[in-house]
C-alpha cells in the first residue's frame, strides 16, 4: 500500500508528557469544545426550552431531524476546500506569516505572501464559528409555542453552522498535528467535545429556573468565544501543495486523487477496512440500556454504575490510546487496540452468560473494560482516517470517510433488537465480537504491522 506524503516533515516523535502538554494539544482542547457545544444546544437546551413551553412530543420528536446536516456535510465539504470567505483586511493582512507558511493557490498576487494572515482554514473557522455563536444567541428571543417554524430555522441554521465548523476544524486538527500526534490530538478532541456538553447540559438548565430563556441563550452562545479566540490567534498551518482552483476540481480532485493513490482495488480496501473496523464494537452498545434492564439492573444501578465508569473509562481510553500511539505508530496500534476492542466486546458475552445473578461490581467491570477499549480503537481509528487523507483536499475526505465510519451506527444498528430476539444476548454479542474480526483480517493490507508510522 502506497502511505500518503505527510503534511508535516518527519521528525522524531515526542514522547511523554511532552507529548500531551503542547500548544498543538492545547487547541485541540479549544476545538473540541467548540465543536460539541453546539450538537449538545440542540440536543439538550433547545428540547428543555420547548417542553418548557408547552410544545408537544410529536413535534419535539421531530426537531431530531434537524440533525441531518452533521450526516450530509461532506456534500458541501469541497467548497470549503476550494473557497476562501472574503474577511476584512484587518484580518486577512495583520500580521506577518511564520517562516515556512506556505501560500494559498488563489491568494491576491497584489498583496503581500507575508502578510496575509488568514487562509482558506481559519477563514471559514472563524465565519462558521461567529454565525454559530449569533444563531444561538438569535433562539431565546422567540417562543417555540408561538413561533415554532422561527425556532425550526434557527435549530436548522446552528446545525448546518456546526457541520460546517466541524468540517473545517478536523481538517485543520489533520493539518495541524503529525501523523504520530494524531490519535492522541483527536483523543483530546473528543473529551473537550463531551465537556462542551455541560454547559448546555446541566450548567444552561440550572441557569433556566433563576434566568429568562433570552439570557440563558445568550449565556451559552458566549461559550463559544474561547474558540473564536482561539481562531483568531492561532496560525493557518502549513501545507504543501496547492489546493484545488475550481468548483469542479473540489469535487473531482479528492476522489480522483484517493483511487489513484493504490488503484481501485487498494481504494475498496480502505473503505471496507473503514465500514468494518468499528462494526462490532458499534453494534455491541447500541442496545447496552436494553441489555442491563433484561439482566435485572435497576434504572437507578444503570445510573450509577455504568454511566459513570463507562465516561470515566472512555476518557483514560482515549488519552491512554493517544499517548500510546506516539511511541507505536498508527499501524501497529490498530493491530493492538483491535484486540483489544474484540475481547472487550467479548466481556458482554460473560455478563449475559451471568444472567439475572450478575453484580453491580461485574456489570461496571464491563462497562469499563468496553469503554477503555472502544477508546484505545477509537483513537487509532480517527488518526488512521486523518493520515489517509491528502493535505490538499483534507475536509472532503476526511468528511467523507467519517460520514462512510458512521454508517454502522444507523444502519447496521437497526437490525440489532431482530438479530437480539432470534439469538438471545450472549450469542449476540459473540456474533459483534466475530464480526471485528473482517477489519482485522484487512489489516495486513491497510496498515501492515511493519509500517511503523
């Protein structure tokens, strides 16, 4: 298999808590939360703000459909590869580039290589993040009884705002970190996302019983100044290469350039290994609730002990993932975290071979021995999808292979309750565990042992 050239130049990696505490990981923390804060609004704040004013469940039930542009993003993903947004010249000329910054293909030959401060990255960070922080703001001021087609506009606007934040901000996490940082900067990501989930959560919903909604809102929106910040500080990282210059090469470009890499046969492979890695580990939880109540588990047990040591366990999965993948490499740490992922699956086949007899202890012991292992395959997996992609056309594959990732979760995952009925718990989850076993077997040719990278 031909690897992609890397963005960066290679260079030992660093180790330790080097490793961890750095600028680069700093603003994958800054990232992160600002990418999660907004999917949590939507989630959390906006469905308390509508029940609270006196909005049915069926149409709460239906503003779930308003998610539909964090699946439909990579569609719109090549005009954030091709286009830079106009922003002010303030912006755009106040600062010098750092030594080795390298041009964007279709910057203005009037002005200065120098001083151009924001490229085609930063510039939709920036405009996606403000129009984010204004449409959530904008919500409070209007009652979802009374205006609820305001309020679905509003939802739709913050969702297709965050999707195509989202897009932009994996593509320059990618640009932004090598190949050996890549698992532990997207570990980071990922925990600062589920932290962002808080403010609108729990912090939004207490600030609900003593405040107006106006200013609940306005409260929540101002989080996102810390990312806003962050973009405007930051520098546009570099690249080699010239992005694509027309519309149609944003299209063309990243797939012609992704089959012609390894050929048709080596593409089919990666994608396969894409759509199977994670296949039984996704299809192993999408049920987990279900699975602790027919054991006997009280709702309040559920409350206590899984959840807690399932988030607990899932956050030192990841950064433990991350850490260990600097000194193994990308390739070796599928290998390992794979593993790891199938034995942890097969600890749900022993609780259910417990039956109603099992203990809270067991059950946490589970649930955390899944979401350590799900963490360690999460971690490899993103940064195996990062280091696949071409530096030139980042957000549209990197859009597409997580958008070709999270099939499993609303596709395969429907049949689980069929397949749960006809074969019982404990054959279920044996089968989630043979079926990681196909991404492993493509291992050899996607990412061989050998390949230390």
């Amino acid at each position: 298999m031909q690897i992609p050239p890397q963005i960066t130049p290679p260079q030992a990696p660093v180790t330790g808590w080097r490793a961890l505490f750095n600028t680069r990981m700093l603003i994958c923390v800054f990232l992160g939360f600002t990418s999660g804060l907004p999917l949590f609004v939507l989630i959390n704040l906006v469905q308390a703000w509508m029940r609270s004013d006196g909005v049915n469940l069926k149409q709460i039930g239906l503003f779930t459909l308003i998610q539909f542009p964090y699946t439909w993003k990579f569609v719109w993903a090549p005009l954030l590869d091709r286009f830079v947004p106009s922003l002010p010249a303030l912006l755009r000329r106040g600062r010098r580039r750092p030594p080795g910054f390298a041009p964007d293909a279709d910057a203005d030959t009037d002005a200065p290589a120098s001083r151009r401060r924001f490229g085609r990255r930063r510039s939709w960070m920036l405009l996606t993040q403000v129009l984010v922080t204004g449409s959530i703001a904008a919500m409070g001021f209007f009652s979802p009884r009374q205006e609820i087609w305001t309020v679905a506009g509003l939802a739709v606007a913050v969702a297709f705002f965050s999707a195509s934040s989202d897009v932009v901000i994996d593509a320059y996490r990618r640009e932004l970190l090598t190949d050996r940082e890549q698992g532990l900067g997207t570990a980071i990501h990922v925990n600062a996302y589920k932290i962002a989930g808080l403010v609108p959560g729990s912090l939004a919903l207490i600030l609900a019983d003593h405040l107006p909604w106006s200013t609940v809102f306005m409260i929540t929106a101002a989080f996102m100044l810390p990312g806003i910040v962050m973009t405007l500080v930051v520098d546009e990282p570099v690249v080699r290469g010239a992005p694509p210059r027309t519309l149609r090469d944003a299209v063309v470009l990243p797939f012609r350039e992704f089959v012609e890499r390894g050929g048709w046969r080596n593409a089919l492979l990666i994608l396969a290994f894409i759509f199977l890695y994670k296949l039984g580990d996704s299809m192993a939880t999408a049920l987990a609730t279900s699975f602790y109540l027919d054991l006997g588990f009280t709702k309040t047990q559920i409350g206590l002990v899984a959840k807690a040591s399932s988030l607990w366990a899932s956050v030192a999965g990841g950064i433990l993932g991350g850490l260990w993948l600097v000194r193994l490499g990308i390739s070796r740490g599928l290998w390992v975290f794979g593993v790891a992922q199938i034995v942890s699956t097969l600890g749900f086949a022993w609780l259910a071979a417990q039956g109603p007899g099992a203990t809270p202890f067991a059950l946490g012991t589970v649930i955390a021995l899944e979401a350590f292992g799900a963490g360690l395959g999460t971690a490899a997996f993103t940064a195996y999808i990062a280091s696949t992609t071409d530096e030139r056309y980042t957000a549209t594959q990197f859009a597409l292979f997580t958008s070709l990732a999270s099939v499993p979760r609303t596709v395969a995952n429907a049949g689980t309750g069929y397949i749960v009925v006809q074969t019982g718990w404990f054959h279920f989850f044996v089968l989630c565990a043979v079926l990681a076993v196909p991404g492993m077997l493509l291992l050899p040719k996607v990412a061989p042992w050998r390949n230390a990278r």
